[in-house]
C-alpha cells in the first residue's frame, strides 16, 4: 500500500465476502470466500489505473473461480480507465492442492499443447507442464495485452530466500519495469537466476515416482495439508472442507473456535502491542502471541491482511478476528509437534471447564472452594 501511495495512487479495496458452510446461530464453521462482482464494480472507477489479483489467495488459500475473474475483465474493459493494467500475483499456481471441479477438464490443456512446437526450429525439446485447476488471467479474452503475470521461484521451489521470480507481459508493460527495477533491487543474483534457468526444465521432467517435479510438490502440500489440518479440526478450529471447496498455495486459514477464544489469558485481549493494527491485540493477534510466547506454535494473525474498514462478523466486531493464517511448508516433524501443542491447548481448556463444573459452595459465604 505505501508504494501505492508514494507513486501518488489512492488504494482501494474491495472486500471478499466470507460465506460459512453452517449458518446457523452460536456454530462456527469454515466456509468459502467470495467476491461479489457488485463490490468490484463499486470500487472501479474511470479513475482506475491498476487491479492486483492474488489467485490461489494469500491468506484465504482461495482460487478464485473463471466466471470471478471475468467479472473483473468486464470491470477491466467496460468501467476503469483505458490504460488500467491488471497485475495477476500467480506465485502460487503450481500448488493448486484442491482443484475446482469444473477447472480439470484438459481441454485448454489439449489447446495449448497442440501450439507447441517442441522439437521444431523454436521448441522447447521437452513438454511443459499445464497447471490443472488455474486459470491464467491473461488467458481470459482481451486481458492478454492488459495483464502482467508475477511467478516465483522461491515458491514453487521451496526456496523463498532465493527472492528471484519473473514477470510476463507484453513489451509494453514490460519496459517500464525494466526501468524501474534498478532503483527497487538493483539486480537480482546471477547465481540464483542461473540456478532458476536450468530448474526450470528439469522440474517438467518425470521425478520421484511422478510424472514431474510439479506433481510430486501438489501431492506433499496435499499430504502436509491434511496433516496439519486435522489437527486444527481436532483442536477445536474450524478449517475449509477440500472437497467442496477449491484450495491453493501452502496456507490454512483456520477460524478460532469458541474453546480455543476462551483458551486465550484474558490479560492478552485487547491488549497495548505496538506491532498490532491500531496498536491493539485483538482476538486474533493475542491468540498468535500468546500461542508463541507460551505454547511453541507460531501462527500469523489476520488483521494484518486486512482494511481497516474490513468487514464485521454476526458479533459486529471485524471479521479478521475470527481467523489465523498456519503454514503447511514445514517438516512432517514441525507439523507433528505443532499438532501436540494444540492438542495440549485444547486438552487445558476442556479439563479446566470440567474442574469449574465440579466447584461446590462449602458454606454460605460467597468463597467457592474447587474440590
């Protein structure tokens, strides 16, 4: 937002609406996230120079559905301005873990395939990976000339520290960043970008027992997913159901259960923390403190990916207090002790309810002594 607002822009946001499975009073469920094409349309104007999509969706891990994304290319050609470019953060699109049902068809695949020239004058030699279940925005009709599409090699490599991606688009929008890229990163390493230049065909190739590198990695974030995730489900969060609902990248977004809000030290609610939104600890930044600093598992709050002006829940407070961000990209063994210190904190909560049941009065005195 700030480098937004130092080349002069005005940041808009335009809220995803959070629709949970089970909307019955007093449950909490996980649920899908939606955008809302009347809530695009309020926020773009003629005015509007730039749209960023994030799809698989950091925090939520959503993939954001086809006839979504053409509801911001209508938005693209018929509301903002003429110049407006859509920037399509798609760094996480060979970690597409569940796939949306009506996305694995292989006939754009079938479409793609047959343009490739592999071993003519121009080919590549080998056959590239198609990435079922994501849709490149700069595929949908029109957007080709608009979009600028961001890749990362940290994050499809596991190799985040590497800070080396690329960007496609046309000549047009790529001079520009070619300019301004000196006074951002100078330059990125040499050795790393020649390490990314031979991976790169490599990890099309048949590896570990799958038919490339890109298999292989869906099929461990999958595995590492419902690890974690059952977990999460045991210790009393509520997470997205993967078989109704499409997932990417190497996140759950798990809303806090009533057990685990009511685990929280009441001293930590609401909190002075200079480092938290409005420097307040709110429910979902105190939860990620205290779980750190007391209990071993390291989580990351919502707030922070958050508007201020953010959506509220049933309870009027902002939605962002409901939901913490738990990364899968870790070690089986990380996963398997994080999974131990939740069962812990689930396990404190439900015996301490269960030694306030069993306090009885011994006199009439208001003293209650717990047997």
């Amino acid at each position: 937002m700030s480098q937004i607002k130092l080349a002069g822009g005005i940041p808009k946001f335009v809220p995803l609406t959070f629709k949970p499975y089970d909307e019955s009073p007093n449950v909490i469920s996980g649920g899908e996230w939606v955008l809302e094409p009347e809530n695009l349309n309020k926020a773009i104007t003629d005015k509007t120079r730039a749209i960023i999509l994030n799809s698989p969706h950091n925090p939520t891990g959503k993939i954001f559905t086809r006839d979504e994304m053409q509801s911001i290319a209508d938005a693209v050609t018929n509301i903002a301005n003429d110049d407006c470019v859509v920037l399509s953060d798609e760094v996480y699109k060979y970690i597409v873990h569940a796939a949306p049902k009506d996305e694995l068809n292989k006939e754009e695949s079938t479409e793609f395939e047959k343009k490739i020239d592999i071993d003519g004058d121009h080919g590549l030699g080998y056959q590239p990976t198609i990435c079922q279940g994501h849709v490149h925005f700069a595929s949908l009709p029109g957007m080709g000339e608009r979009t600028l599409t961001i890749s990362s090699a940290g994050k499809t490599f596991s190799a985040t520290g590497w800070q080396v991606g690329w960007a496609i688009g046309p000549e047009h929008l790529m001079a520009p960043i070619h300019q301004l890229l000196p006074y951002v990163q100078f330059c990125a390493s040499t050795v790393i970008q020649e390490a990314v230049a031979r991976t790169l065909p490599k990890a099309d190739l048949p590896y570990e027992g799958y038919d490339n590198y890109y298999e292989h990695l869906k099929a461990m974030y999958t595995r590492k997913r419902d690890l974690l995730g059952s977990a999460l489900n045991e210790a009393g969060f509520a997470i997205p159901d993967y078989d109704r609902t499409p997932g990417g990248g190497f996140f759950i977004f798990a809303r806090i259960g009533k057990d685990i809000a009511n685990s929280i030290p009441k001293d930590r609610l609401l909190a002075y923390n200079a480092a938290a939104p409005g420097n307040v600890a709110r429910q979902d930044w105190a939860l990620c403190q205290w779980m750190a600093e007391e209990k071993g598992v390291l989580c990351i709050p919502a707030s922070p990916f958050f508007s201020e002006n953010c959506v509220k829940g049933e309870d009027g407070q902002p939605l962002s207090d409901q939901f913490v961000r738990i990364a899968f990209c870790k070690t089986d063994d990380t996963i398997q002790a994080a999974a131990t210190a939740l069962m812990k904190i689930r396990d404190e909560e439900t015996n301490g309810r269960t030694q306030e049941a069993h306090t009885v009065p011994i006199s009439s005195s208001p003293t209650a002594v717990e047997s």
